[in-house]
C-alpha cells in the first residue's frame, strides 16, 4: 500500500497477543498484494484490464467494492471507487485494512490497541488505567507543529484519519473532472467510530472544498471533522471540542 504500519498493543495473553500481531502484518501483505495498484499481478490491476471478474477474485474484493459503492453514495459522488476510467478503490482500502488489523488483535484480547497506518489510526480500549490513547494532528503549514490532539477519552473505540495536500501534494483526484481536485483545502482531519469511514470521509471532503466539506461532515451521524485551508482558516465541526485534550 506503500505506506508505513505501526503497532502498539496492551495487555491480553502474551502468546495470543504475538500470534495476533503475526496474523496481522501477514493479513496486511496479503492486502497489498491484492490490491496494490502498483502491481500489475495484482487482482485488482487484473481486474481493471478485464483478465479477472470480481467472482474470480479473493472474497475481499467484493467487499470492498461494496464499501466503496457505499461512500460514494453517501457521499453523492464525491468519493470515488475508480480513477482514469478504470477500478481503483485506493481511497478505501488503507482505512479497511487497518481496522481489520486492530480488530484481530481486540479479538486475541488485547485490551489497548492502537493501529497506524500511514497517519490513519484505529484505537480500541486504553493504553493504561486512566489513560485514553491520544493522536497528534499535524499543522499542515507548520512542520513539526500539531494543530491539535485528539483524546479517545470516554469511548471503546475511535479513529483520526487526514487528507491533504501538504505531505503528498495533489494526489487526491475531483471525481467530477477526473483530475487533481483544486480546493481551497490543504488538509481535512475526520475523528469517527471507524477508520474505513473516516478515511473515506476525509477524502470525499478535502476534493469538496471547505464550505460544502464541512456541511457534508457535520450531517454525518458519530463524526466530528477538522479541516485547514490554504490561507491558515481552521473550520471545525461542532462537536469536535468534545474530542480534543
């Protein structure tokens, strides 16, 4: 997926805990070679040139493809599953599979779990007694400052997922014109329940723009959003204050 993971994991059993951090990095090679728009052996890639149906592929695919058709419904097409007319679900698969990484260790009985992939994370319980897992939100503008701390206080489970330009450049594509998405966003921070939907989120609102992204976040049912334009204006979702410390 050509990004960085990283793992921190509390409590539960010492030999389940090791044998679900296994399975985990295995499950996210597997992934990336399913996946990986950048192989040309992959089921996707050989999906996209028509040498492979989607019955023909891991079961996986499907269900992505299936996550995918349901951003971009609810999100009236802003989130897109294809890029340069063919099928590319990039923007889903990173979220997805971070959550199915954090998820393998919660079920081994860890009782703190925090999954980074890329800068999107999934945390589930609490690193200590009284203690919430916490995540740093990059100041675009300003390297090496944050431009906030998202505390999981008071919740089982929660996820930061941002996009943007500053880090990547213009990467993230406008689904209505098929090219990079020109908006007066440089980044979009969206805090939810699960990273597979905050990822997305984060994604189809940087291509929106700040005005209509930030209506589209604050429809959203257990979403709260941070988003930083390019003239240095913080805009945020209502409840967002609630998630910060």
């Amino acid at each position: 997926m050509g990004t960085v993971f990283s793992f921190d994991v509390r409590g539960g059993e010492p030999e389940a805990v090791r044998a679900a951090l296994a399975a985990a990095v295995a499950e996210l090679h597997v992934v990336d070679e399913v996946f990986s728009t950048y192989r040309p052996d992959s089921q996707i890639s050989r999906l996209a040139q028509g040498v492979l149906t989607v019955d023909e592929c891991d079961p996986e695919v499907a269900e992505v493809l299936e996550l995918c058709a349901e951003a971009e419904r609810l999100s009236d097409g802003w989130f897109s599953s294809t890029y340069a007319g063919s099928v590319d679900p990039t923007g889903i698969v990173k979220g997805w599979s971070v959550e199915r990484a954090a998820l393998l260790l919660v079920e081994a009985g860890a009782s703190g779990v925090s999954v980074n992939g890329g800068g999107d994370v999934q945390m589930y319980g609490v690193p200590g007694p009284h203690r919430p897992w916490r995540v740093g939100v990059a100041d675009p503008l300003r390297p090496g400052g944050l431009a906030a701390v998202v505390s999981a206080a008071g919740v089982d489970r929660l996820a930061v997922a941002t996009s943007g330009s500053a880090e990547r450049g213009t990467h993230i594509v406008d689904p209505r014109t098929g090219r990079s998405a020109v908006t007066d966003l440089v980044a979009v921070t969206v805090v939810g329940p699960r990273i597979t939907w905050a990822d997305a989120w984060a994604t189809a609102a940087f291509a929106m723009g700040s005005r209509e992204g930030l209506a589209w976040l604050e429809s959203l049912p257990d979403v709260e959003a941070l988003l930083i334009t390019a003239g240095d204006e913080v805009r945020c979702t209502g409840g967002l204050a609630d998630r910060l410390g």
